[in-house]
C-alpha cells in the first residue's frame, strides 16, 4: 500500500527524544509540533531548510507534552509572527505557565515557556498550508491530544495515538484515572477515518493497515490484562527518555533524579512498594541492559 505524502507536506523526524515535525508549505506555511527543546537548534534549521528560507506563519501542537512542544519557544522566537494553536483543554495551563499541571515537573522534563494564540477545536478543520484538515479528538495518551486528518490523500497525523508498532505511554493511567477505554475509542476513531498514510508521532511515515491497528489493540489489550506490565513500561519510557536527553550520567546524580521525579514515584508507591526505590530503580535498568537500551560503566549510565 502506498504511503506518499500529499503535495507540500514534510516530516522531519529527529529521533525518539523529539517528536516529528509535520510541515506544510504553501502561501501560508504551518508546522505541526516542533520537539524537544534540546533539539530547538536543529529543529530552526530544518524548518529553515524546509521552507527554503520563507517564514511559518502558523504552528499547532497536538497535546502539550514535552517532545511535541518543546521547540515552540525557539520557533516563537525566531519568528515573532507566528500564530501558536494549542488543545483547548490545556490554555489556562499555557496562559499561566503551570509546569506542574503542563506534566514537565511531574515527568522530570524541560519545556521553555511559549505563548499561545488560540485553541485546536475537535470537530473544526485547520488550514495547514495549502490544505484543510479535520481536527479529531483522540484521548488515551494525553485527555487533551488530537490527530488530525486530510481527507483527500487520507493522511492522518497521529500523535502518540498510532504508531506503526503501537502507540505511546497512557499517562493518565500512571495517576491512577482509567484511559484505556479512551485509547480503545481512539483506536475506534482510526479506524472508521481509515487513512492511507499515517504520520506518527515518533518513527518513519508508514501506510496504514488493519495489521497496524491490530498490532495497537493487541498491546492495549496487554495492558488492560496487566496494569503492571503497563506501568513497568511507563517506568522505562521514562528513564530512557531522561537517557536519551543527558546521554551519560554519573549513576548517582541519575538515581537523585529518577528518585525525585514525582511520575516516578508515583509508579513506585502504586505498584512496585514491595522493593525499595533504589531497588526497583535497579531493576529498571538491568531490564534497559538486557534490551540494549543502556549501559552501566564504571559507575556512569550511558544511551545505547
């Protein structure tokens, strides 16, 4: 199945650490997320690349997680015209910069304040460039995220709602509100849209298929058999994605992080407290050894 992208759009893919950005060229360009804000450098030089020098004049973000908006900043601030769209759900947290209730303080991550210009209304279409696309509500990962969809080419921008080999983390479930049902719902939604091309979150633009998707149910359906697989999973996502911001760290300093980090802490007290804090920290990241996603040496954590 063809998996080509409409005329105009690019996917600038970054690694896992940032998000994929989505732009749109046209008389009024747009951008859709713009990463993690350690990439923000990059991120202003391939916008640049991409857009042949022109400036964007809009920016959407999907749902207000780290790796999705953490170059909003930068963007903002190289172009001080640039229109900023957020999930309506979350503009009283961006207008008074509440960290806490934004998730960067309870995940352990860094996100740049950036203002925001107006909201992302599920039900509405969005001109992005030259082409109009229809604004979903797709809960589960984040209550407040979108996809949206272009219903000429059939392309969806997923998110962190479908990925080729499943979809990202259920925040929600780690502060103990069930949102599973609302992945399933999500899933449900892709379906009944039915893309031909989907651009995810994270990882290489990929052509949909029922197998897509049933590879995505039969993962949610793991986790609602098991809440603990899920949260050992959530556990590891997140050291590993401290990892892949710092790259090498003394093990010490990681441990007083990873201990203070509430998301964290939260997982341990809700399903680990039979072990220690340090114990299960531990245990994480011999499970991050064995998959090759870390190594411990000579006292320091490194990326693999």
């Amino acid at each position: 199945m063809s998996h080509a992208l409409p005329a105009g759009v690019q996917v600038l893919e970054r690694g896992w650490l940032s998000a994929n950005t989505v732009v749109c060229g046209g008389e009024q360009p747009a951008l859709v997320d713009s990463g993690y804000y350690t990439h923000a450098p990059q991120t202003l030089a391939l916008v640049d690349a991409a857009l042949g020098g022109a400036a964007p004049a809009l920016l959407v973000n999907t749902h207000l997680h780290s790796d999705h908006c953490g170059g909003n900043a930068a963007l903002q601030s190289r172009y001080p015209a640039l229109r900023t769209l957020i999930p309506a759900g979350q503009a009283a947290h961006v207008q008074t910069w509440n960290a806490e209730a934004l998730s960067y303080t309870p995940t352990g991550q860094q996100c740049p304040s950036f203002r925001m210009d107006g909201t992302l209304r599920p039900g509405s279409s969005l001109q992005l460039g030259d082409l109009d696309w229809e604004v979903h509500a797709a809960p589960g990962h984040d209550p407040h995220s979108v996809v949206l969809f272009e219903p000429q080419s059939r392309t969806l921008i997923s998110a962190d709602a479908l990925w080729e080999n499943g979809f990202g983390v259920v925040f929600p479930e780690i502060e103990g509100v069930g949102a599973f049902k609302e992945v399933a719902d999500t899933l449900d939604l892709i379906e009944r849209l039915a893309p031909q091309t989907v651009i995810p979150g994270h990882g290489p633009v990929f052509a949909y298929s029922a197998d897509v998707l049933g590879r995505a149910r039969s993962r949610l359906d793991s986790f609602v058999k098991s809440p603990l697989r899920h949260a050992q999973h959530a556990a590891k996502v997140l050291l590993k994605f401290k990892l892949l911001e710092v790259q090498a760290q003394d093990y010490a300093e990681f441990e007083r992080w990873a201990l203070s980090t509430p998301f964290l802490a939260l997982l341990h007290q809700r399903y680990f407290a039979d072990a220690s804090p340090q114990q299960w920290l531990k245990a994480l990241i011999t499970d991050l050894e064995k998959a090759k996603a870390a190594r411990l040496e000579a006292g320091r954590l490194l990326n693999s």
